[in-house]
C-alpha cells in the first residue's frame, strides 16, 4: 500500500500514465477478490466498508423496485443491516424480523410465510458476528427464490475464513470488508450479481460502473486485493489450525470454569468466535482485568461497544438480561498461536474467581 501512497498517486480516473498504472492496480484487486468468492470482476463494486455495502445493497435494492414494498431480514443482524431496515420503515416500508432459535438460527418456517410476491429483498448474515452461527443460506435463497426474491447476505464474518463460492450459496449480493482479513480499515465491497437492478449509491461520476461515485481509495482497494490473495492462499491451512485450537480454547474454559453459559450454535458457526457467559458477573469487570494482562477480548458487536443497552444478539437468542451482561467474545486469528491460548486458560480462571469472590464479598 505504501508504494501507493507515496510514489502512484495517480488518480485511476484520469488517462495519463501514473492514472492508468493506478486503474490497472484497482483492476487487478478486483479480479484477485472475485475470484476469492468465485464471482466475475464485473461483479465487484468498491466501498468505503462492510456497512457503507450493506447499506448499498439495502437501499439500492428497495429504490430499484418501487413496486415491491416489504424488506426480509433478521433479529440478529449487524446494526448496519438493522439501523438501515429501520430507516427503510421510516421511509414507509414494510419491515419484518424473522426470529431466530437459542442457537441463533432464523426460523425457515416465520421466513417462508413472510416471504411475499411483494418482497423485494431477504437480508440474512452469513455468520454472525457476536456468536459466530451460521446461517442456512442455501435454504434461505431456495425459500425467497421461489417467490422471485433477491436475497443479500452479510458475509463480513466468513470471507476469507471458510470456503466461500456465491454461486453455491445463491445470492445475489454480497458484502464484505478488508479489515476482517487482515487489511486496511475503511474499504469494504459488494457483490452484485450480473443482471441485478440497483440503483446507485453514491452519484457524481462513472467510477465502479456508476454506482459509487468518487475517486477510488486506491491504496486501500489494493491492500484489500492483496489480503484477499493471502486469505485464499492460507485459508485451508489456517483453517485447520484455528479451529483446533478454538476447540482446544472452548475446551478448555468448559473444564476450568464453573457457572458458564456458551452461547450459539454448537454445530453451525465460524470456531473462531467464541462467546460464553460467566454467570454472575459483570463483562466489563471481566474484559478490563483481561486487559491487564495483555488479554483483548470483546462484550460485543464492535459497532456497538459504546452502548450501554443489553445486546439485541443476545437478547434474540433469549439470554437474561443479566446472562447478555455477562458475555465475553473472544476471536482467535491469524496471528494467534498455541502459548496464546495457553496463557488465556491460565489467567482467565484466575481472574473469574477473583471477581466471584469481591462480587460475593460485597453482597
């Protein structure tokens, strides 16, 4: 990236050599990102991040068929995709929030019913971010599909990290982030589906088919490329190793700490992600001693780790207001090894038992 911002500065829109060399770069990051997903370079619309193509996808979607009124999308998705369904009610739409069960998976049953000639667009994320379940996508496309529905998914949580084909899953669109791959913050992208209706987000000018006007992040598009090559170079063998010592990490807190609750599916979910429940604690009290220890962990959705509410994640999955308050997300990544796990299982039980004994001590 640094190349990019220090000697190709050259704006991809404009025709004299350094633009030129800058488009080819863009363009060569858009072939290695469709092919990572198994679309076609034309397929691939750059955004400003996974939230600006949510929105994208959302709104462009329901602008583009003003004769169908209903939105589809789920009780746990990512406040990109919430806030968003909420702004769409606002502007006189119908909105539906399909349920999902204690392990977090949308009901097919409430979906199919809701599902309508009327229907413009079913929104459900590929794996949740908080708990990591995965969402029966396939099943998902089949329902809406039936009734001449697009469908969009939120696969943030899983490009990059499992085998990922949008043919095979169905949909039409797709967003996605670089960050979540280990690259730059602030550049996301969209799937599209050839021959999708939408209307562009962003006008002004013909850059990414005109769909999203704006001088490209050139750096920013290339670092995206660039990870994306690694994630499908490394995904097997990464992969592999990660979940075991996810397993061996999930393992491990079930046998060393008592009064714990695991929240997602068993089954059905990205390893990586781990959330429990330490009962009868506080997750703030428990992130910041983790922090003393050079343990970083998560009480939530990172878009929403300022809020003071009870998670609409948790709280979907039907936790007590008091078990939401005692979640902990850990997420074990590229760079994570076995002495880092290790070190999680030493201190951690150490450091719920303290605070057992203070909370105790201090009723």
């Amino acid at each position: 990236m640094s190349v990019f911002l220090e000697q190709h500065y050259g704006n991809p829109s404009s025709l004299y050599p350094i633009g030129r060399d800058a488009k080819e770069s863009i363009t060569e990051a858009r072939e290695t990102i469709a092919e990572a997903m198994g679309a076609e370079r034309s397929e691939i619309i750059f955004t400003g991040s996974g939230t600006e193509s949510d929105n994208f996808a959302i709104k462009g979607i329901m602008e583009a068929h003003p004769e169908k009124n209903e939105l589809i999308t789920s009780a746990i998705e990512h406040p990109a995709v919430i806030e968003t369904a909420l702004y769409m009610r606002k502007l006189g739409k119908k909105v539906t929030f399909i349920p999902v069960d204690e392990c977090g998976i949308v009901d097919l049953d409430v979906l199919e019913k809701k599902v309508t000639q009327k229907t413009a667009l079913v929104s459900i994320m590929h794996a949740n971010n908080e708990i990591g379940t995965l969402q029966p996508i396939k099943e998902i496309v089949h329902i809406a599909k039936k009734k001449n529905v697009l469908v969009h998914s939120d696969a943030v949580q899983t490009f990059g990290k499992i085998d990922f084909d949008v043919h095979k899953l169905g949909v039409d669109l797709v967003s996605v982030s670089a960050h979540k791959i280990y690259g730059p913050k602030g550049v996301g992208a969209l799937y599209i589906k050839k021959g999708t209706e939408i209307h562009p987000f962003v006008h002004g000018g013909h850059q990414e088919g005109r769909l999203r006007a704006g001088t490209e992040n050139t750096a920013g598009i290339v670092g995206f490329g660039e990870a994306a090559r690694i994630a499908a170079q490394l995904l097997k063998k990464d992969k592999k190793r990660l979940d075991y010592l996810a397993e061996q990490f999930k393992k491990g807190i079930e046998s060393r700490i008592s009064d714990i609750k695991f929240n997602g599916s068993e089954k059905e979910r990205i390893k990586t992600t781990v959330n429990f429940s330490f009962l009868r604690l506080e997750a703030e009290a428990v992130l910041l001693a983790l922090v003393t220890k050079g343990i970083f962990v998560s009480t939530g959705s990172a878009c929403s780790e300022d809020s003071d509410d009870v998670s609409h994640v948790l709280t979907a999955i039907n936790l007590t207001p008091e078990q939401a308050r005692s979640c902990i997300r850990f997420s074990i990544g590229r760079f994570n090894t076995e002495d880092d796990i290790k070190t999680v299982l030493e201190e951690l039980p150490k450091i719920i038992e303290n605070l057992r004994s203070i909370s105790a001590g201090s009723i």
